[in-house]
C-alpha cells in the first residue's frame, strides 16, 4: 500500500498520463505523427521532475525542454553518410554529457537530451517537417510541465511528507546501529562502515529538506505548515548529530562495559526504544494521537539514574573517572529525549511563537548553491575531471555500438546505445551493477512477454499493458533497477507487438541489443579512460578535513567566547557532515572497483575511519557547550586547540601533494614533541572545587582535546606517507 502512496507510484502515473494522452488524442484525429511528437516531448522531460522545490523542478524542465528541442531539430538531419554521422553522433553525445559539469539536474537535463539523440534515429518523419517536428517536442515537454505543476498544486505535501517519514525511519536505522556499537564488538569496523553508508544516505535526505523548506519559505512566505516541519527537521539534525557524539574514545568505553555490564544492556535498552519512537512516528506523521507516551523512556533514565548513584556511592575515588564516563552518556541521552518529546509536540500542531521561526536570512547560509560559471567547462577540459573523462568514453562507445548494429544489420540499432546512456555511469561500480540489472531484468522480461504475446492476440490489450508495465517501470527505477528494466522490456515487447507481427523476432533483437549495450558499457569502463577512485579520493579527503577543521575552529571559538550560538558553527557542522558523506560515498565507490584498482585500500579507509571518529568527536564537543554552561576556557585549552590546528592544516598542505598511485614515502614522519597536560583544561577546576557539574565538563572537554589531539597525529603520519 506505501508503494501505491509513494511519489515514485505518483510520478510515474503522471508520466503515464503524459505519453498516453497525446497518442490517443493523435490516433482519435488520425494525427498520430503530432500525438508522438508531444508524447516525446513529455518523456524526454519527465527525468527532470525529482524531488526538490517547485521551482527548481520547474527550470529543470524548461531547460530539458530546450535542449530536446534542439536535438530534435539536430537530429531531424543526421540521415547523412556514415562517414559524416559517425563524427557528427560523437560530438553531439560528448557536449550533451559533459553539460553534468554543472551539477545533478544538470545531469538529468543531459539525460533528457541523450534520450532525444538516440531516439531521433527511431522516428522518422512522414507529414511533418523537421523544425514542426522539434516545435511540437517544445510543447510536449511544457504539457508535462503543466501536469507536473497541477499534481503538485493538489497534492503540496505528499514530497515533504514522503522525505520526511523516510528521515525519521532512516535516523532511527542510524540510532541502531549506534547501538550495536555500545561495548565489545567483534564486528565493529563492518558496523561503522555501515554507519558511514547510512549517514551519507541520511545527509542526502537532509539536502532535500534544506531544498524544499528553504525554497517553499522563499516562494510561499512564512507556511505554518512548513515552519512546523522545518523544526521537526531541525530536531531530526540534532538526534543524528547527538547520535554521533561520544563522550570518549570506544576503548574506554569497552573497559567500562565490560567491568559494568549492566550499564551496557541499560544503555542500549535506551536507545533501542528512542529508534522504535522514531520508526512508530515515522509510520503516524499525520497522526499524534498513535505516537508512543515517554513513560517507558522515563522509567529507563530512573533506572539509569538510580543506578548511576549507586555506582558513585559504592566505588573508590579512582572509579569516579567512570562514574563521569557513564554520567556524561547519560547527558547526551537526555538531550535526545527533551528533542524526541519537542518532536511530538511539533507534529502536534501546536501554536508556535514567532521566536522559534527561522529567519530567512539564517536559512539561506545553508543552501549550497550550484556555480554555473562558464569558466567551470574550460576548468573541466582536462583528463583529471572525471565528467570528462566519463563523456568522452561515452561518446566512443555510442559511436561504436552503433556502428556494430549497423554492420550485423540490427533491426533497431539505436536499441544499443539506448542501452548504453541509459546504463554508463561516471562510476564503476555503479555502470557494473546496472549492466548485470539491465542483463537480468531484459531477460525476465523477455521469457514473460514470450508467454504473454502467445496468449493475448488483441492490440488494445497490447497497448494498454504497455502501458501499464511502463507506469511500474518509472515507480521502480530508483528503489529496484532490475525490476524496473524488466517491466522497461515489457513495455516495449507490447507496444511493438502493435506495429510488428514479426513478435519472436523483436525478442530477439531486444535481448541481443540489450547485450551488446550492456557489455560494451561494462568494457568501457573497465578499459577506456577508467576514472578509478584512488585517483580522485585525495581531493574528497582534502575537503572533509577541510570541513571539520572550519567546525573544529568554530566549537573552539565559542567555546572561548560563549554567549548566543552563531549560525556559523552550525553552518560549519552542515558542511562537515556533508563533506563526510561524500567521502563516505567516494570511498564506497573504491570499494565497488576490482582489487588490482584498490590502491592502498587498506590507508585511505584507516583516513576515512579517523576522519569519521573526528567528526563524531566535534560532534561531541558542539552537542555539549550548546546544551550546558560552561566554564571559562583555560590557558591549556587554547594552547591545545592551537596545537591541534597547527596539525590540522599541516594535513591540509600534505594532502595537496597527496599521491596513491606511486610508491608510500620510505622515510616516517615525525611528530614534534609535545606532551599533553595531565591537569584539567578550565580555570575554576583546577583547584577541585565541589562541583559535579563542573567536573564532568572537565572530564569531556580534556577526554575529547585528547582524542582529537591523538586523530591529528595519526593523520600527520598517514598523510604524510603519501605526500610526494
């Protein structure tokens, strides 16, 4: 039922009723060669059309639209020579890819304009002429944005409801994972690195919030509806960040399980029912009344509570490091209840005060705009830029798959490179599992219309499972590739039984094409300018350092200065966590490509697993001095904090000259000595004054200065062992 209630479900019908529409319509006025035209028109654009404000998607429709255009009215010419059409078809397929330069609708829009190249060579034109013909695709594609722009109109809500229900349902996956990471894990480096995947997936929904709250409040004004659900959101980044944070190093903390198993098993209790929370609201958005009471949780902290007490009365002096381990976990916890329970409030609809909106000038410093400087396609004119390299391969493996259906006489030889744009992804790992997709779902798909076209001989019927097979294909591109290529393959079967009773011999060339298309993108990636990620990861490493010493240098500062929480820190945190998750995403990438292309896996994955644990540590940090008064930042804090700069941008210079295709540097790095104050880190504590509160400060902020202190040293040395 949630399948039939998605935006994918809803996406596709409307691209549905955009095709089918205008065929009808040209068959009811026997103008079927205009029907196809705007039924094309609509489909090149309908890539386009994800999720994000109104109007982005808009503008990504328009300009889909305008480049179908002129490579309809291209494309209405290319019945030349092949000694003239070959050059021809690669120039064309190598500017249309390389528009992605300018970012991810830039990339659906040069989708569009793929699919309108490779399909001009299907269409041939009988009544109308070539710039009619390109004219009529215009207007399809504004048909398509009109019905885009009404279905949002009836139903606002259903993109923000549908990212957001997945938010909540994908915090609580994280929450859990964070649990399994409490205590001695022998399986813990598989977990992190699942956390990794899953706080990248998270960070990618996050950016579509941003994009949908932020434009809506900019185009609609200040929304009741929106500003409620931007506070939600604004809770939801906090649970994760919070999540993250780590009182101390896992080392410690296995020790302090280990000798007090029963915190563990509390603990974990905890936030086990925190993520069944999360997942019963994620389920009730819409619906209050169904959230599950805090009493459960308010018995849990009593028991942790009580406990807590307990241990601090019953062991010696030298357990009272732990006791403030343990009471400082327990802070970070009740930090998450007061955000879980503001969250029911919110989704309560209750009046909110003008103070808690979000101003306008606040919320614009986290939109990341997209640069569509003309200079980035000359920066990008180079062997090193791996969209480059991505649509040059491209444009020589659509040449020559074409040339191949040619020369074996291919009853549709555009099926092949169909199968090629449709398939070749910048990445590697990416265009493999595509290919396998595409290969396995043509398959099934071919075996069940087999079946089907023996025993359905009505062209309607033909026509309308076509279409329906069609609408399922859209709804599962995104969650199910195979699934989806298989219904892709139906729809196609059915709607060329209509035109050609030659059915068996459609199969045939489907399948055959769809084989040679997926192998050729396959080959092609793996030996025509292969882009590996090794090559690239130094400079996702250089920008999440980047990111974490910006947010490091921001905690530090108001730390030092407190008062009001500047929007800058939280800016800086956005960054970091983005920075993070493209890392993450980088290194996943590696991982996908063959071992002989894993270049010193081992290394960049020990980076990305220090940068992560640097992260959670600042994390940390800001989650603490935002929620607690602190104390006035000691002389040793701010000789510390300089120190772990002065590493940080060290790192930084290595990491420009950072190199994992030649050999490690032979000599070892050597760090300056130094050693770390043992006393505490804030003046009014160094004289043992009687403050519990005061003291777990002490203990966090020296245990974490600690930890980032040691990270940046390991750093040093791993990046230095690379630096040429």
């Amino acid at each position: 039922m949630e399948f039939f209630k998605s935006t994918s479900f809803s996406k596709a019908v409307l691209i549905g009723v955009a095709v089918t529409i205008p065929i009808i319509l040209g068959i009811a006025t026997d103008q079927l060669e205009i029907g196809l035209a705007l039924c094309f028109g609509a489909f090149w654009c309908s890539p386009s059309d994800v999720s994000g404000s109104l109007k982005h998607k808009q503008i990504g429709i328009l300009f889909s639209g305008l480049l179908v255009v002129v490579i309809s009215f291209i494309g209405g010419y290319l019945d030349i020579v092949n000694y003239l059409l070959f050059p021809i078809l690669g120039i064309l397929t190598f500017s249309i890819a390389f528009i992605s330069i300018y970012g991810f609708r830039a990339s659906l829009i040069s989708f569009s304009g793929l699919l309108a190249l490779v399909l001009s060579f299907a269409h041939i034109l009988e009544n109308l002429e070539i710039y009619q013909y390109a004219l009529l695709v215009g207007v399809g594609s504004l048909w398509y944005l009109l019905l885009s722009t009404l279905w949002y109109y009836i139903n606002p809500k259903a993109q923000t409801e549908e990212t957001l229900n997945e938010t909540f349902a994908l915090t609580a996956d994280f929450l859990d994972l964070r649990r399994q990471l409490i205590g001695e894990q022998p399986h813990r480096a598989s977990l992190q690195t699942q956390l990794m995947v899953l706080q990248s997936e998270l960070t990618e929904h996050h950016q579509t919030l941003r994009e949908i709250f932020i434009s809506s409040r900019k185009s609609s004004g200040k929304s009741t509806y929106h500003n409620k659900r931007l506070l939600v959101f604004v809770q939801l980044i906090e649970l994760m960040e919070t999540a993250i944070a780590n009182p101390v190093n896992y080392n410690k903390m296995d020790k302090l399980f280990e000798a007090h198993p029963e915190f563990k098993t509390d603990f974990q209790k905890l936030i086990s029912e925190f993520s069944y929370q999360l997942r019963v609201i994620a389920q009730n958005l819409n619906k209050p009344k169904h959230f599950p009471n805090n009493k459960t949780l308010s018995k849990i902290f009593e028991t942790l509570e009580t406990d807590l007490l307990k241990f601090k009365n019953e062991n010696h002096s030298e357990d009272y490091e732990r006791y403030l381990m343990l009471q400082n976990l327990l802070d970070y916890q009740k930090k998450q209840f007061e955000k879980l329970k503001k969250i029911k409030w919110l989704l309560g609809n209750p009046d909110i005060a003008t103070s808690q909106i979000i101003t306008k000038d606040k919320l614009k410093r986290f939109i990341n705009s997209q640069d569509y400087n003309p200079k980035l396609i000359f920066r990008n004119l180079s062997f090193r830029s791996t969209i480059f390299k991505h649509s040059l391969r491209l444009a020589i493996i659509v040449m020559l798959g074409y040339g191949i259906g040619l020369f074996f006489d291919f009853q549709n030889p555009y099926w092949i490179i169909l199968t090629i744009i449709v398939i070749m992804r910048p990445s590697y790992g990416l265009t493999k599992t595509r290919s396998k997709d595409r290969i396995i779902g043509t398959l099934i798909g071919a075996v069940i219309a087999t079946g089907l076209v023996f025993l359905i001989s009505n062209p309607y019927v033909y026509g309308a499972l076509g279409v329906l097979s069609l609408v399922i294909a859209f709804s599962m591109v995104q969650k199910n590739y195979k699934a989806s290529a298989t219904f892709i393959t139906l729809s196609v079967i059915f709607i060329y039984s209509i035109i050609e009773p030659d059915i068996p011999k459609v199969i045939q060339f489907r399948v055959l094409d769809t084989l040679i298309g997926a192998a050729l993108s396959f080959l092609a990636m793996r030996w025509l300018l292969p882009a590996w990620s090794y090559m690239e990861i130094s400079d996702n490493l250089k920008d999440a350092l980047k990111a974490n010493t910006a947010f490091f240098k921001s905690i530090s500062s108001y730390y030092k200065k407190k008062g009001v929480v500047p929007t800058s820190l939280k800016v800086h945190r956005k960054e970091a966590f983005l920075q993070m998750s493209n890392l993450s995403s980088a290194f996943q990438r590696m991982a996908q490509e063959p071992e002989s292309k894993q270049n010193y896996i081992d290394d960049i994955y020990e980076l990305v697993v220090i940068n992560h644990s640097f992260l959670a540590s600042l994390a940390s940090l800001s989650t603490y001095i935002q929620n607690h008064k602190t104390t006035e930042a000691s002389e040793d804090f701010k000789f510390i904090t300089d120190k772990i700069n002065t590493n940080l941008d060290q790192i930084c210079v290595q990491l420009k000259h950072m190199n994992f295709e030649g050999s490690p540097n032979s000599s070892t790095f050597k760090t300056a000595d130094f050693t770390f104050p043992d006393h505490h880190l804030s003046n009014d504590i160094t004289q043992l004054i009687n403050s519990e509160r005061r003291r777990k400060e002490a203990h966090l902020i020296r245990e974490q200065l600690y930890w980032l202190f040691s990270l940046s040293e390991k750093m040093l040395k791993l990046t230095y062992k690379f630096n040429t």
